[in-house]
C-alpha cells in the first residue's frame, strides 16, 4: 500500500503492532511494482490510450518472404534470413501513427459536418478522409457529403519514422513521379546496414518497395556486426563506453575524454560510473590513429559473429603496420634508384627463384582477395592482404633480396634488376590491392612510384584497375626449402 502523508504512516505503524501483538504478523516485502519515471522531470509516466492508424501487411509481408525464399533477395550473412523468415511468419498490423511534435503529418482528414464540435475530431471512423493532400480530401469529401457544409481537420499525428525510411528506396530517385533516375536505378544492387534493424527498416523498405515500386528495391542486404567496447558491453553514455571514432583518428588525452562527459546532460550518478569507466579504460587517453587504421581495424573485426568487441590497442597495431608500408616504400625507392624506369612486360623466367615465389604468392593473395570481397567476407579479405604484406613480402622477401643490392659486383646486375623490377610490381599491384581498406596511405605510397614509359596510368590510385588474377598470369611450381 502507498503511505501519501503522517496521519496515514501512524496509522500503518499502529496496525503493524497490533498484529505483533495478536501473533498475526508474518513478513514485511517490498513492493516489486516499478513506476516509470521521468529521467528529465521526475513525473511519474503513465500511458494514455489513443486512437491510432495501422496498416494490415500480411500480404506485403508474404510478397518480402518469397522474394529471400527464391533468392531474389540475399541477405548476407546468410544465417540472418532466419531472422527474417521469423519476423515476417509473425507479422502483425503496423502502428503507423505517432504522437510527436516532428514527422510527415498522417494524411489523413476528419469531415466536420455543419452544426457539430471540433473536439468530436475521429469520434466517427467513417468520417474519415485519406487523401494525397487537402485538395484531393475536399473533393473526396464534397463527393461524400454533397450539398453539406462541412469543415476538413487533418489528424495531428505523424507517420512512423519507420514508414517515411521505408520509402527512402523510392523518394531519392523522384517517386510517385516516373523519373529517368527511378527507371534506370532502381531497383538498387546493394543495401549495408545493422543486423539490428533487419526487421525496422529493411523489411519495411522490401514491402513498401514491392506493393508501391512494383519490384524489390534492392538485390542484396549485407548486414554488418554491431560494435561493442572491449569488454564486450553495449556501448551507453551512462557507462561512459562510447568510442567516437573522430578521438581515434585524432587521438585525445584523458582529461580531454572527461571534459566532453561533463559537457553531456549525464544525471550526476551517471556521471559518476561514466567517468570510472573512462579512467579505467583509457588511462592515458587514445593515441592518435588515424583513418586508415580505424578503418583496417573495423573491417578485419567483421569475422567476430554479430558483434565487435572493439579494442583501441588493435586500432593501435594497424597505425603501427601503417609504418611498415611506409618503411617498405622507403626501401624500395632506395634500392629503385631515381632512374629506374618499370618495362612494359616482366619476364619471369630469368629472375631468381625469390622474385618468382613472390610473384606467385601475390597473385595468390589478389585472387583470395578478389573471392572473399565477391562474396563479402571482408575480414578474410584484410586478412589475405595484411599476410601477403607483412609475412612474405616485408619479413621474406625483402629480407632475402638486401644482399642482392649490398654486393655492387656485375656478377649480380642481372638478379639485381629483376629484384627492382619484381619489387616495383609488388608494391604497385599490393597498394592498388590495399586501397579499397587503407585509400588515403596507399594514395600517397602509389604516387611516389615510378611510371613505365608510355604508361596508361591513372592520375590517382582510386581510379585504377583493381588487381585481378589474371594480371600476373604466372604458373610457378618451386620448392622453397632454400628458404629455411
């Protein structure tokens, strides 16, 4: 029961007794009831029932299930069309309407016939006008109710955010109207978003899609993890968790890191556990990163399931391999000389069985690459790449080619040369590999290459051919114990 002042807490007190006294008191429990409150004002929140618009989707809903069923919609990753089955199986009338100050207004109006109230607005469903616009519901109403006066109000509500991002496929290309963007791109290839709106947004946006657009709106859903601190915690302002990524690129200081909660609206206990968290996490701030290894860093997570445990150290690592790239750049324009021209043709058969084994590896890592990017396994895609990179052409290969370049004796100007020339089609076809996860390191790497002579070259790394299998066409079957 509620005690709401004295008289009622001394009166409670006193019947506590008297069953103490009588031996007919058993236990004293708290209330499990919670009222929701407020975080703002502090009122108690209590609903109110109102009237409200739906929409009956079980026919749009069965048309977005036998489109993932025949496979013209693929949803990537695959386990999720589950997911999706499980959502639309169970489909139940949308509330499309919202009480809120901002949104496109319900396009509805309420006829009020001559001699009645405005405050009997949708007290008669069947008084109700949905139209395109007020124009379209007068002559609707006018049709309805001839020879009556009548006054038109249109309802106060709006439309669910989801219902105005559903349409989103169809409104940027100028739907309703018939525009040559909405013929020549939709439907769309390509949807990226959270799996945690499979259901709000992407399935909204098929249905609507395929009752208004006559088609799908698009042919493939990749569904990327959600990203989660370290510790594996959904990232909050109360906890104080949240990574904003500008502070990984540019790095900041602890002290900074707690400024910007205080300059938050956090209720003082959560101010409280937000900045233990910040202390505990970030004892020494965030160390400047970058772009690139944020990016790296983010894409290679995509391996880890439904979620991304995200680590700043990891961030950290690839700003330091960022290093390496430049280290092996540096080297190979050393060793290039300022001369060095790239021929048009490499011929593999005269150079050193090292060349030849790189070569080799490379293109296996352009085809693995190639493979995983087409069938959107973008974590083994970063993972060919930072291999080929790291452990064959820095730690192997540019190891085993120094001596070449150390000796200044003609007995080895042939190898020499076919060292330069192996190097140069390493880092020309490993930065243009490299550059769809790193574009602004490899850019700067690839313009300090040297051009080949007559070359078709493009002006910049982004618009260049991305290495294929068949650009080092190149069937070489060596032993490599040599190497150990």
């Amino acid at each position: 029961m509620e005690v709401h002042n004295l008289k009622e807490c001394q009166d409670l007190l006193l019947g506590l007794q008297l069953l103490m006294h009588k031996g007919l008191y058993k236990d004293t429990k708290k209330n499990e009831m919670n009222l929701g409150i407020c975080s703002r004002s502090n009122d108690v929140v209590e609903p109110m029932i109102k009237p409200q618009w739906f929409v009956n989707c079980h026919t749009m809903a069965k048309a977005g299930l036998d489109a993932v069923r025949s496979k013209k919609i693929e949803i990537i990753p695959q386990q999720y069309e589950q997911d999706w089955y499980r959502w639309l199986e169970n489909i139940r009338d949308w509330c499309v309407s919202r009480q809120l100050w901002w949104g496109h207004r319900v396009p509805a109006w309420y006829v009020t016939l001559e001699d009645e109230q405005l405050n009997d607005l949708g007290s008669n469903n069947d008084r109700w006008i949905v139209a395109r616009n007020e124009c379209d519901a007068m002559l609707e109403a006018q049709k309805k109710y001839p020879g009556k006066k009548f006054q038109l109000n249109q309802d106060p509500d709006v439309l669910d955010t989801w219902f105005s991002s559903g349409l989103f496929p169809l409104t940027v290309l100028g739907w309703p109207d018939d525009t040559a963007d909405l013929r020549a791109f939709y439907p769309t290839s390509v949807l990226e978003t959270g799996l945690d709106i499979l259901f709000f947004w992407v399935a909204r946006m098929v249905m609507m899609g395929m009752q208004l657009g006559g088609d799908v709106p698009f042919q493939k859903v990749y569904l990327h993890p959600m990203i989660r601190d370290a510790h594996g915690r959904k990232m909050s302002k109360s906890l104080g968790n949240v990574v904003d990524p500008l502070e990984v690129i540019n790095g900041t200081t602890l002290e900074d890191l707690l400024k910007r909660l205080e300059e938050g609206n956090l209720d003082p206990n959560e101010l409280s556990v937000a900045r233990e968290g910040k202390k505990k996490d970030f004892p020494d701030g965030i160390a400047e990163c970058g772009t690139d290894a944020l990016r790296f860093a983010l894409i290679s997570y995509t391996s880890q399931s439904d979620k991304i445990n995200l680590d700043i150290k990891r961030v950290v690592g690839y700003r330091q391999w960022c290093n390496k790239l430049w280290n092996a750049i540096r080297f190979a324009m050393g060793k290039l000389g300022d001369h060095y021209t790239p021929p048009a043709t490499i011929v593999v058969s005269s150079m050193p069985p090292v060349c030849k084994w790189i070569l080799s590896v490379l293109n296996k890592a352009i085809g693995k690459t190639v493979t995983s990017l087409e069938a959107y396994k973008f974590a083994d895609a970063t993972s060919a790449i930072y291999s080929w990179w790291q452990y064959q052409l820095c730690d192997v290969f540019i190891e085993a080619v120094k001596p070449y370049f150390f000796n200044d004796s003609q007995e080895f100007d042939s190898a020499r040369a076919a060292c330069r020339d192996a190097l140069w089609v390493c880092l020309d076809n490993g930065l243009r590999l490299l550059h769809p996860f790193m574009p602004y390191v490899t850019e700067e790497l690839w313009q300090r290459l040297p051009q080949p002579k007559d070359s078709c070259r493009k002006n910049s790394i982004m618009i260049s051919e991305y290495p294929s299998g068949q650009m080092i066409n190149l069937k070489v079957n060596l032993v490599l114990s040599w190497i150990l």
